[in-house]
C-alpha cells in the first residue's frame, strides 16, 4: 500500500518537474516579393503604355494592390494616361534629394507610380552601402503591392532590357505587321539570351479580328519554338478600337471612357487570364531577389539570377 503511494507520488512529482523541452526559434522571414510584369516591345508605339495602364487599372479595380513603374522616356507616358504630373523621379532619390516615398504618386484605385525614366544607371553608380540601403528601401516598399507592372521604352536599350530581364515576367507587345513582330521576336531572342527560363506572354494588340491575333501569335511562336527553344504563350488579343486614340485625347483610359468597347474588354479577359496564370506556373513570389537588385545587377554586370 505504502509503496504504491509512494510510487504515485514520485510520479506526480515527476511531472512537477519543469520540462526543459528545445524551443525551435521563430522560422528566418522569407522575403516576400510582389510578382514582377514588365511590358515590352520591339517596335515602338504599339500599345505598350496603354496597354499597362488600362490593365493596372483593370487588376486594381478587382482588388490587387498595384505599383506602376514608369522606365519610359517617352512624352505619351503612363502619368499622362492617369492625369498625373510628376515632379520627381528616381534620380531624385538617387541623389538624395528625395525619399522613396516622396517621388511615388498615387493615380486612380489607389494605383501607386514611381516615376523612373531616368536615375538606373547613377543607381547602379552609388557607392555599394548607399546602395543597398536604397534597395532594401525598394523592397520594404515592394511588399505592399500584389503586382508591380512596369512599361518600358521601345528598343533594345540597357534601361528596357534591364527591367524585362529582372522581371519575373514579360508581356511582349506586337501588332500584326510584319514589321512590329519580327522587331518582338528580336526582343525575344535578346530576352532568351539572359533569361531562357523567363515566361513570356504575347499579347497582339490593334488586331482586326481574334483570328488576326492568333494568326500572328502562331507564327511568332512557331519562330520562338523552331529557332529559340523559348515556349511563348499567346495570353490575349486586344482589338483595333478608335476608342483608345479618342481616350487618349480626353487623358482617360479607355476602360473608363468605353469600358463596353472592343479594346475594353481584350484588357479585362488580358486582367483574368494573368490572374489565373499565377496559380498554374507558380512563377510569382518565388524569387530570392527583389526587382531592383536584379536590376542593378544587370546594369553593372549584364547577367541577372533567376529563380527558374
Ligand atoms: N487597341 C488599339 N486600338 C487603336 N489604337 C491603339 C490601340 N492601342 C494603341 N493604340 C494607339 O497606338 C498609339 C501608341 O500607343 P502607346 O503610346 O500605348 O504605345 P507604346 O508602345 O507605349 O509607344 P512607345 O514605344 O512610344 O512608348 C496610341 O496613339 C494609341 O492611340
Ligand atoms: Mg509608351
């Protein structure tokens, strides 16, 4: 009897005991980039910064938290199509003249820009601490949005190609003409030769009908297979509609001013399909770096890693 007691109580005592169990630290925060677009083209003037701008639209309104970036030198500009007038720009914040926060203007939906047709090139001059402190500036900054669309110049430049190149991901602007897609397929060729692995989404825009659109898409990717080994998914046609000029006049998008028209509802079937592309390839989000450093990366050495 006695030494049952007993026996319980060692027992009970035994659980008193304090445990000294391992607590396994807190899991390292696993940088979280917003999912990277770059708009792009061979040709010039083939829809690329209406194409941006009515889409950021289009994603904002369904929820998406929305960073334009502007790398274009060009007059008709992104800012433009917002009705907003920027004073600052990227070499500002370069410069230490600016704060990040204080170039980026806030246009419609709550959609964020960051004006920065120039000041790469100086940002890849800093000096190395100046410069990552400035990253890492970008990248806290990064992590509010959901998308970060940018539109770049026409061209094969150092500037366009950085961004292409540095984005998870490249809409690929063409129109039907000859001229405009053998220029997009020079683009590709130049985009495959740093990132081979980077999905690249076409997008022929000013197509007369649907059938002109996937006409033009299946030659550009038969080229892209045959010559490049670079698979090209044809993700919408947008339509010839004399709604887009008239919208550019009045400084609206065109999803605002005719938001029924054809070129209207090419941008909202564009908006879903890239939506439903992220959960299928699970490109987004999975990149070590953010943007910018993949930029600077490619300004100063012509090479970007990618996540593949
Ligand atoms: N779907 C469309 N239907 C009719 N016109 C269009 C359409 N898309 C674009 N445009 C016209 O094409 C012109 C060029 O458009 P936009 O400025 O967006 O091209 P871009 O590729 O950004 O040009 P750049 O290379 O100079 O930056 C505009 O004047 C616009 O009116
Ligand atoms: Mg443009």
């Amino acid at each position: 009897m006695f030494d049952q007691a007993q026996r319980l109580r060692e027992l009970v005592d035994q659980n008193r005991q304090p445990t000294l169990s391992v607590v396994p630290p807190p899991p390292l925060p696993i940088a979280k980039h917003a999912r990277t677009v770059a708009v792009t083209s061979g040709k010039g003037g083939v829809g690329k910064t209406n194409i941006v701008t009515n889409l950021a639209i289009a994603l904002a309104r369904r929820g998406k938290k929305i960073l334009l970036v502007d790398a274009d030198l060009s007059l008709a500009n992104v800012d433009v199509l917002l009705g907003l007038q920027p004073k600052f720009n990227l070499s500002h914040v370069v410069s230490g003249e600016k704060r990040l926060r204080e170039i980026v203007l806030e246009g419609p939906h709550s959609i964020r820009l960051v004006p920065a047709a120039s000041g790469v090139q100086e940002m890849a001059d800093l000096r190395e601490d100046n410069l990552q402190t400035l990253i890492a500036d970008f990248s806290d900054f990064d992590q509010e949005f959901d998308l970060i669309l940018i539109d770049t110049a026409a061209g094969i430049s150092e500037s366009v190609l950085s961004f292409a190149v540095a984005s998870q991901e490249v809409l690929l602007i063409t129109t039907p003409e000859p001229t405009s897609y053998v220029d997009a397929y020079q683009m590709l060729k130049n985009l495959h030769r740093y990132t081979p692995h980077q999905p690249v989404h076409l997008i022929v825009n000013m197509a007369t009908s649907e059938k002109e659109g996937r006409q033009t898409a299946d030659f550009m990717r038969e080229m892209a297979d045959k010559f490049l080994q670079h698979s090209l998914n044809h993700i919408g046609t947008i339509l010839r509609d004399p709604d887009v000029p008239a919208s550019i006049r009045l400084q609206k998008p065109f999803l605002e001013e005719s938001p029924h028209g054809p070129a209207a509802r090419g941008i909202q079937q564009l908006a879903t399909r890239l939506m439903n592309q992220t959960s299928n390839n699970g490109t987004s989000n999975d990149s070590e770096k953010s943007l910018w450093s993949r930029v600077i990366d490619f300004v100063k050495n012509g090479a970007v890693a990618h996540a593949e």
